[in-house]
C-alpha cells in the first residue's frame, strides 16, 4: 500500500528547541534508511531455533552491572545511553540476545556504549518514533518481558521518545496514511410494516412483562414506550433497542443478559432467571431479524468510501507533556486482571485487579462496587523515592464518575490505611479533593483542598482531573485543562512521606473509600505540572482514537481528497465523531469552490436515525478557508451514535445532500408523536432537594455550610437526603436524615456565643434552672425561644391558624422537655436546641 505522509494539523511536529533539537540529529535520519535491513537481522532471533519466550519482569524491576566502558562520546549518546540503553540491556530485555558477541545487531551490547548507539540509530525512527523497529518489534511479542506485548511496545516507545526528545513530549506529530478503498456495502434494516415486530418480540416479550413502566399509560410512566399498547408507538420505541445484524448485540439483550434489568421467572416461578430472559429475548429479536431481507443501499445517495474503526490511522496522547514521568497507565490490555505501568521507570508499578474491575472499550477500566487496582508496595516505593527526592509531584486521570453523590471516594491514592497517606485524589459528591501529607498537615493528609461547591465541577461525564503540588502553592485543582482556582497555599516538606504504602485506583488499600466510575488514563509525576504542561495535556486527548479519512476524491475532483473525522469508542456501546475536516493528501492540491450541503453518518449501509450532527452543515470548500497542511475543519461538534456489529466489524461513511455536482434530496423520516396521556395534576408542594436544604439551614441558623461538622454530617447524609422535589416520592429515611441534620445545625447554633446571641436575643443561656426560667405555658422567656424560630424558620405574615399550631407544638415541646430535668446546668441550652431542631426539622423548611 501507498502511504502518503502529512502532520495532523491538530498536532504540530515541532518548534524552537525542539526543531533545533532535531537539526542537531538530522544525520540520523539517513541511517533510519537501513531499518528494513536491519529488521530482517533482528527477526533471526526468533526465525529459528527455541521459540520466543515472553518473559515475565522482574520484581522490582531488572538490573544490570555497572557500565565501565568508554565514555559517552556526545551528549546524544549520553541521552541514549540514559533513556533507552540502561533499560534495554539487562538479560531479561533484549540484552539477553543482542549483547557483544551476540546476535546482530548489537544494539543492547554493554561494553561500549558508543557502539550500542551505532547499532541501534537504524532501528528508530526518529521522525516517527511509533514506527521505529524496536518498537514493531516487541508489539508483536518479540522478546515482550511482561504479558501483554502492547505494554512493552508502549514502555519502548516512552524510552525512544526520552531519547529522540528529552521526554518533553511523548509525540512529534500523527502521520495520516491512505486508507483501503472500499464500497459501502448493504445491511437488514427495520421494514415500515411492524407485524413482524409484533408477532415475535411485541406480544410474547414486551407486552407481557415491560407493561408496568414502558407504556405511557403506565402508574409510573418510563421512557422509551416500547411495551405501548400502541403498536406503532412501539416500533418506534424499540427500534434503537434491536441490533437486527447481531441480535445479541441489541439493547433489549444487554439489558437483561449483563445488567440483569427487570428479568422474569421461569414458567415454574421462583427467583429471577436472568440467563434465561435474555435467551428467550436473543431467541425473538433472530426469529424476527432472520425474517427480513439484507436490504441494498439506496443507489440515489451520495457516499464517500467506507472505513471501519481501526482502519484509521491512530490519534491518541500526541504532544503530551511527560519529561517527569513515575508510573503511567493507560489501559491498552482490554483482557486479564493487570494494568500495565508503561511509564519506562524501573521498577513498573502494575496494577492488580481486585473484585469487580473491568475493562471498557477505547481503552480503559470501569471500578464497580468492591473493586479496585492496587500496585505493590515494593514497586509503588519508587513514588516516595522519587517525589520526595523534587518536593512536588502531580496526579493527573482521565475519569468519569458512576455517581456524582459518591463521597470519600479515592480515585487515585498512595496511602497505607483508611486514615494514612500520601497523596490521594477524591471525589466528595460533586468536589474533588486533594490530601498531601507534609509538615502542613497531618498523616491523613488533613485539611485536604476542596473544589468550590458552587461550581458543580464534578460532572457523571469523562473529565481530565489534575492534582498538583509544589512547596511553595501547595495544592491545586485542574479540570479539563483549566485551573479551578482551588489552591491551598500549605506548601511545605515530604519528609515525612513513608514508603512502605501502596498506590491504589478506586479504593482505599482497605477496600473502604469506595470509588465507582471509568479510568481512561493516570499518570504520576515527580513534579508539578505548569499551567500550560496541564491545558496541552488536556489539549493531547485520551483512549483510543482514530483518524477516519473518507474518501471524497471522486465526489470533489480534488486529488487525494478526504473527509477526515477524529473517532472513538465513546464506552462499549456507542462511538464519538469529532472535528470533521476536509483535506488533501496531495501538498499541491488547490480546492476552491466545491459545495458541500447537509452531511450525515453512515453505519453498515444505511443512514443512522439519530446522532446527525452535521446534518444542517452548508459550506464551500476551498479557496481561503483551505490550508495545505491543516485542512480546513467544518464543524466544532461531536456527533455520538450506537454500535452495530461491534468496534471489529462496524463500517462507516458518509453521505451528503450535495458535494460538488454531486446532490441528493434527503427526505427527514416521519416521527411517530404518541398521544398525550391524561396524568394526575402534580402536588402544588414540593420538598426541597439535598442542597437546597442544606442551604436553606445555613441562611436560617447563620452557621456556614462550610462548618466542619456540618459539613461531615452532610456529606454522611446526602445520599439519604431528598433527590427530586416530589412529595409522593417522599419516604421516612430522607425526613430522618433531615431531622439530623438540622440537629446539627442547631447544636452549632447553640454553641456558639456570638450566633446563639443574635438569632436569640435577650435569652439567657446561663441560667441554671430551666423549670422556673421558662415558667408557665407561653411566658415571656418561652417567647424569646419561640419568636425567633417562627419569624426565621416559618416565616412572617403566616396563615394565623397555622402559625398558632406551630407555636403551641413547640411549647408543648418545652414544657416536656422542662419536666423532664429542669434544674440542671446547661438545660436552656439543650431545651433551645430541642425546640430549633424540631422547628428547622420540620415541614416549614423542608417544604416549598
């Protein structure tokens, strides 16, 4: 195959030193010449004789003797030397055949450093680091010292890349190469008639047992409506629920086969019999698909070539900034319980899956309930070692979060117990939180660094979190690239860092401190990232991600033209297109005026029906808006749509309403639009959610939400809180949680002379004697209890009658609690809490 060479135009190759850095290497260029030659002799390692072995590394890491050959003649052998030799010439590597007198060529020799270098300058690529032969060569399975040859092929090219750059950058641009050309080709689609439907998934699954919330006329109404009375409301329903190419692909059997969704008995009755549910839906959605005929691409539209996914040409990590790294995950393995450090650092700190961890498709890991992935605490001791050597380090994930409401939740941690600890990055609800341990702070890491509540900024969504610390700023938060403004100021030593805890994702060590959510990627450094290192790292991307060029050349004319689209596996179901962009392989092609109108996604055949988000586009390609190295982008927009087949079989290409002379008149489908179903009225009152209640208490008591153990009483509390305004969804949990925390409220309220002095002024609090303090039914000192509550807990110009009621409940409440032990020390202070509690507990602050 032809391979055509451009820079992504959304990575640049180089600049300043860097480009300096590269003129200074250029002669190395022409030795990359004599890497084919060079991999055939490579390949005699395993051509013949023993099989290659794949070894397992060493624990905590290999080592070789000390070097006391000739010196280092330049410093880029000096580079290569440090960066890629000393890792590459032990005996467990490739020192173990490519040694002195070993087997050509000797790159991995340790009797002279110089001629190592000499050797091993043909097999890098020092233009295309990912293309150099060392690192084909271990991808493959040559001589991979860990399990999964992906890993070391990616340990490879992090050493190469300190080599050829300094470890600035872990990525000198992307290369785009001409894609196969390929027909689009035909797949079943869902005919207009439904009796199909009907006869073999409507009435015998859906019908008999979704009824009791996919229908609108439900008691509680659940979209989508496919188990309507309504057939054709139905179909329409549960068309995006069916994969009718691979049935066992569709929504309805994932459902109940992986998620165990609202699975039926057996005809016998009993517990519910989840594998055999989603058997007798597989059963239904084939007989019903196997009635339908493969259905031919309507020859009136206008396509590009199709492409599957990993026919693209790979996207991720370009330009990131990784001159400090310490342990580096990213998820590649996709089988197996071990996460790879691919970081290059000796020793690798792997990461060992415990309880329900799983991996994600488009690289990455989901933490479920009793998971986690723990490195050991020999190999994660190179993190102490090599942060408390530079004072700093960074914690830097790719995350999204199962549940927003999660609190006390590790997502990255090197910590020895629930209460020990390094560092650790946390999700409190809907905060993220920093714990350095240092002279600052105690072995808890406390007080941490908290994001600004009010902001939200934890979002049930992939967001690229950074946790950084130096000791001059201490602590500071990043998200998505941006500084959240979250700082600490608590600089101080790591000293007192001890290096016997492990680094743990997902968890605490314990397994308590549970964190639930998906990781794409986490990297350690040992110092702190700058601003700009964060947003470029952000600015890098995460997963695996493809550039797709669609062929356009015959639709536009233009030599080598492409729709190029960056793309991903958004999760195991459904796929991200981003950034479409029309460009030329041809350095001298020169567009101008070419129309392109109203463009749309393609998968297995036929148009989707959802996800168009470059429907209405209407531009003119070429002329000005072109450039011959970045292309010319046509839209800023994502576009996520469903799997079919799966990411190894799904093909994709796009159609267009009009490109060049090209043009067809797309005709939107026909909604069906249900009738609208008589529902009860919805109660008049509501009560008021988690946050709007806490916030209510603070305005009415005056102590801060911020308060340490309001807060802690809280966040123990939130998920026990109100959800949603709906009374009739109001159970006796969450008015028990509210009477708790407003007991804690008050208990702050009392406590403290300056609050309890304005909120109840005139009361004395240091009168011993209750009973005769407070007096008969409704006197004067009962009053100064009572009138403050009912005028900023009620409120004023209340309904007489109602505010009567209030008043009598709460001295009623007095009048028991003085009865009770009237005569102690302290007894006003705990009556006067009493009765806020009860007043602040009540429906006149939980109800709006």
């Amino acid at each position: 195959m032809i391979t055509e060479k451009i820079m992504h135009p959304f990575e640049p190759l180089t600049t300043g030193a860097r480009a300096l850095q590269l003129m200074t290497k250029g002669a190395r260029l022409l030795q990359s010449a004599l890497a084919l030659t060079a991999l055939a002799t490579l390949a005699a390692c395993s051509a013949g004789g023993a099989p290659t072995v794949v070894n397992q590394q060493a624990t905590p890491g290999p080592t070789a003797s000390s070097y006391t050959g000739p010196a280092a003649a330049n410093a880029d052998v000096q580079s290569f030397k440090i960066n890629l030799w000393e890792n590459i010439r032990v005996s467990s590597r490739c020192g173990g055949c490519h040694h002195e007198g070993g087997q050509s060529p000797m790159f991995a020799r340790s009797d002279d450093v110089n001629l190592a270098y000499q050797a091993a300058n043909p097999l890098v690529n020092f233009s295309a680091p990912e293309q150099s032969t060392l690192v084909l060569k271990v991808s493959g399975g040559h001589n991979c010292w860990v399990a999964d040859p992906k890993a070391c092929g990616d340990t490879m090219l992090t050493w190469i890349k300190a080599w050829v750059g300094g470890g600035s950058s872990s990525s000198t641009g992307v290369t785009l190469e001409t894609p196969p050309s390929q027909t689009v080709g035909a797949n079943k689609q869902f005919p207009a008639d439904s009796s199909g439907f009907q006869t073999y998934v409507w009435t015998p699954i859906l019908r008999q047992f979704c009824t009791n919330c996919h229908r609108s006329d439900a008691a509680t109404p659940q979209q989508p409506y496919f188990a309507s009375s309504d057939p054709t409301e139905a179909y329409a329903a549960a068309q995006p629920k069916i994969d009718l190419n691979t049935p066992a692909n569709s929504r309805f059997v994932v459902r109940l086969r992986d998620e165990h969704h609202n699975c039926w008995t057996t005809p016998s009755g009993g517990a519910a019999d989840c594998a055999g549910s989603s058997a007798a839906m597989l059963q239904a959605i084939t007989d019903y698909a196997n009635t339908i005929s493969v259905t031919q691409v309507d020859p009136t539209l206008v396509l590009s070539k199709a492409l599957s996914l990993k026919q693209g040409t790979v996207a991720s990590g370009g330009n990131r900034y990784e001159a400090n790294l310490v342990a580096k995950y990213e998820f590649k393995t996709g089988t197996g319980t071990i996460a790879y450090d691919t970081s290059g650092v000796n020793p690798s700190a792997d990461l060992n899956f415990t309880g329900p961890v799983s991996w994600v498709g488009g690289w990455g890991i989901n933490i479920a309930t009793g998971g986690k992935a723990q490195a050991s605490t020999a190999s994660s001791k190179k993190l102490s070692d090599m942060i408390t050597s530079t004072g700093e380090y960074t914690i830097e994930a790719w995350a999204a979060p199962n549940d927003v409401a999660q609190t006390g939740a590790n997502i990255v941690s090197y910590s020895g117990s629930d209460t020990t600890r390094n560092a650790s990055l946390i999700q409190d609800a809907m905060q993220y939180e920093g714990r350095t341990r240092s002279d600052k702070t105690d072995t808890d890491g406390k007080p941490g660094l908290m994001t600004n509540a009010a902001t939200n900024p934890v979002q049930a969504a992939l967001q690229h979190v950074v946790l950084t610390y130096d000791p001059v700023n201490g602590q500071k938060l990043y998200i998505n690239g941006v500084f959240t403004g979250s700082v600490d100021n608590k600089g101080g030593s790591l000293g007192s860092w001890d290096n016997t805890f492990a680094l743990v994702l997902g968890a605490e060590t314990t397994g308590k401190r549970q964190w639930q959510g998906v990781l794409k990627f986490v990297a350690i450094h040992n110092r702190a990232l700058t601003a700009a290192q964060v947003t470029q790292n952000f600015n890098a991307g995460v997963g695996e991600r493809y550039f797709l060029l669609f062929d356009v050349a015959a639709l536009t004319g233009v030599s080598q033209a492409y729709i190029m689209v960056t793309a991903s596996q958004f999760d195991s179901y459904a796929y991200l297109f981003t950034n479409p962009t029309f460009i030329s392989l041809d350095p001298q092609a020169a567009p101008a005026n070419i129309t392109l109108k109203g463009m749309r996604i393609g998968e297995n055949g036929s148009e989707l029906t959802a996800g168009q988000s470059y429907a209405t586009l209407n531009t003119t390609l070429g002329g000005s808006a072109y450039n011959a190295t970045s292309g010319q982008l046509l839209s800023s927009v994502g576009a996520v749509f469903a799997s079919d087949k799966g990411v190894d079989s799904d093909m994709f290409f796009l159609s267009f309403d009009q490109i060049g002379s090209n043009m067809h008149a797309h005709t939107e489908p026909v909604g069906v639009v249900a009738a609208p179903t008589d529902v009860p009225r919805a109660p008049d009152v509501g009560v008021r959610t988690f946050a709007e209640y806490n916030t209510s208490l603070a305005n009415v008591t005056g102590v801060s939400t911020t308060n340490t153990n309001v807060n802690t009483m809280y966040n123990g509390l939130q998920q026990s809180l109100p959800a949603s305004y709906d009374i009739t969804a109001f159970v006796a949990s969450q008015q028990g949680a509210m009477a708790q925390l407003a007991g804690q409220y008050c208990s702050e309220l009392t406590s403290s002379s300056s609050l309890r002095a304005a909120f109840f002024p005139g009361l004395n609090f240091g009168q011993n004697d209750a009973a005769t303090y407070f007096g008969s039914s409704l006197s004067a000192n009962r009053m100064l209890v009572i009138t403050p509550l009912m005028n900023k807990a009620v409120g004023v110009n209340v309904n007489a009658q109602t505010a009567a009621k209030v008043q009598g409940e709460v001295d009623n409440l007095i009048t028991a609690l003085v009865t009770l032990n009237g005569n102690s020390s302290g007894r006003v202070t705990a009556i006067t809490q009493a009765a806020c509690s009860a007043v602040l507990g009540s429906g006149a602050v939980s109800l709006k």
